[in-house]
C-alpha cells in the first residue's frame, strides 16, 4: 500500500533523522530538502532511498554533520572550496551568492570543492541557477563503481554531469546523467525489487558480462556508457572533479574501517555562465528555436520534464511513499 504525504512533512521527518544523528541545524535542513525534494520529483534513486547511506556515514564517524566548510575567493572568476569532510550540500549554500556574482561580474565564474560528501543528485545543484538566469556545468566524481573500456577492475566512478539552462518564462532545460551505463543507486533498487538489469550494463567478479544486480554490486562493476566515449567522459569527470579541486579520486576513496559508511568524499567543479555575455542576439530566443527544432523531430518530452510533472503532481496530491518504507522513516525520527 502507498500513502501520499505533503512535502512539508516528509522535509520534518527527514530532518528530525539527521539532526538525531549527529547534524548541525543548517545541515539537516539542507539534507531534508535535497532529499524530499528528490523523492517529490520521483527521482527515487536519490531521495529517501539515501537515508540508510547517509546515516552509515554518520554514525561511523567517516563523516562529519557538523562540519563547516572553508570558502576561498582565489581568482576574479574562481572560487575554491574545502567541505572539511563534511556534506557538499552546505558547501554549495555558501558558495552560490558569491559564484553568482563572479559570474555576473565576469561573464563566467568556476567553485571547485574539495573534501566534500556529494551523495546527491546533480540537478538539486544547478536548477536553481538557471532560475537565476544562468547557465550552469556540474562536473563529479564519486566512489570507484565503474570499470573503464577495455578494462578489468574497478577505476572511476558514476561520475554524473549536470547541465541546466534557464528558459523565458519557463522551467529550466536541465539534464543530469552518470557516465555510467546505469547509475549505482538504481542498481541497488533493481536489487531490492528483484529486477535484472539491461543488457550492457555491468560485469560479475571475474569480468564477465550480466544483468543481475547482485553480480554487479557483489565484486563487480558498472561499465561507461557508450563504451570508450562514455569512459573518455568518466576519465574527464575525475579530472574536473577531483584534480582540479585537489581532491580524492575515485578509486582513492577508502572507507574500509567505517562498516556502513556509503558516502565519497570526492571533488566537484561547478561553471556558471552568463549567456547574455556570449550570445550576439536573444539566448533565450534561440534557445526556444532549438527546442521547437527537437519537438518537431520527434522527441515529444525534453529533460527534466518528467520530474517537474512529478513535482506538480507531488505539491498537489502528496509524494507517494511505501506504507513501510513511510512507517520506518517514522521510526528513525522519533514520531
């Protein structure tokens, strides 16, 4: 059975959750509303479903709920942050007034973060800067899960990418995709609710090709997406995400004596553009050319589409949880 709850309530429960484990004030709020957020928009992967790895990191001491980030201005258009090993969520809530600024002042403007937890999706991240009228690149690399081409181990992560583009009068155009063939998160669902995976998505343990998610989770691996190209973008991802920030890479990331932590400390870069700098003529005008092109194409729904009905649908009617899944969040909350 499945109840709908209204938003504000799931946000309550959630963060009563974080700060009974640990976090500061700012922090759950900002984990509460990623996550109710995510779980509104039915981007499952990444909303409630996190809670058990959130609180593995939390309670094992890998990472830090208190933690206050350290922002550094070290160029006109550059920003640099430290998360001090705590989420990534509060590090991006300091930057964002400032990065904005750079970006309205120069054109462009770059936040590169460092020993940060992003175990989150992407699009929280960037939708809100295209509602301020920029363009907006998100680079990440996470905890080794992936395989590259050609190879037999383990090497980067799902290394998602996050890209958002603001709309006259519109919601943004925003996409967000692991370079992954399927990001880890989904795996572990398809797990729990005893589906195979697509073909071309993973290898067992000793390096071959299968749809169980068990093999894939169990000694083996994701592959990229689209074979070379998508590794050569997971390569690109751990360069712009971690070396750039002077962060962990992926396969860096050890939380071996932390039984149940789940969350990567590893580095994002975040690109703020300011269109009307670069375009000669209406950005937004041409933007909506483009999109009139890819509908009279054929391609009726455009990223993130589904999650704004999901959105409407969820602020309208409540978000759908699972009976027992809402019963234990309860639970974890004290209510």
């Amino acid at each position: 059975m499945t109840t709908r709850i209204p938003y504000a309530e799931l946000e309550a429960l959630l963060r009563a959750i974080f700060l009974r484990h640990g976090c500061s004030e700012p922090v759950a709020d900002l984990l509460a509303q990623n996550m109710a957020g995510a779980e509104r928009d039915g981007a499952h992967s990444h909303g409630v479903f996190r809670i058990k790895g959130n609180l593995g990191s939390l309670d094992s001491g890998w990472l830090d709920g208190k933690a206050v980030p350290v922002l550094e201005d070290v160029a006109p258009g550059m920003l640099r942050a430290d998360g001090k090993n705590g989420f990534s969520l509060p590090v991006l809530a300091m930057a964002a007034e400032p990065l904005m600024d750079k970006a309205r002042t120069n054109g462009i403007a770059v936040l590169s973060v460092r020993k940060a937890h992003h175990f989150s999706a992407v699009w929280p991240d960037i939708e809100p800067f295209a509602r301020q009228g920029f363009l907006a690149l998100a680079t990440v690399n996470s905890m080794a899960s992936v395989v590259p081409h050609g190879g037999h181990r383990k090497l980067y992560g799902t290394n998602p990418l996050g890209f958002a583009v603001p709309r006259a009068g519109r919601d943004p155009l925003v996409f967000d995709q692991a370079s992954s063939a399927m990001a880890n998160g989904d795996v572990q669902i398809a797990r729990r609710e005893g589906r195979q995976l697509p073909e071309g998505t993973g290898i067992d343990r000793d390096g071959n090709p299968t749809t169980d998610p068990n093999a894939v989770l169990e000694g083996g691996a994701l592959l990229p997406f689209g074979g070379h190209k998508g590794s050569s973008i997971a390569m690109m991802m751990e360069i712009m995400g971690a070396a750039l920030a002077g962060s962990d890479y992926s396969f860096e990331i050890d939380w071996s004596n932390h039984p149940g932590a789940a969350t990567p400390h590893g580095g994002q870069t975040y690109i703020l553009i300011d269109p009307n700098r670069g375009a000669v003529n209406s950005f937004a005008d041409r933007i909506e050319v483009l999109i009139d092109a890819i509908h009279a194409a054929g391609q009726a729904r455009l990223p993130a589409d589904r999650r704004y009905a999901n959105r409407r649908d969820s602020l309208a009617n409540g978000i759908p949880l699972a009976d027992d899944v809402l019963a234990e969040i309860r639970r974890l909350a004290g209510s």
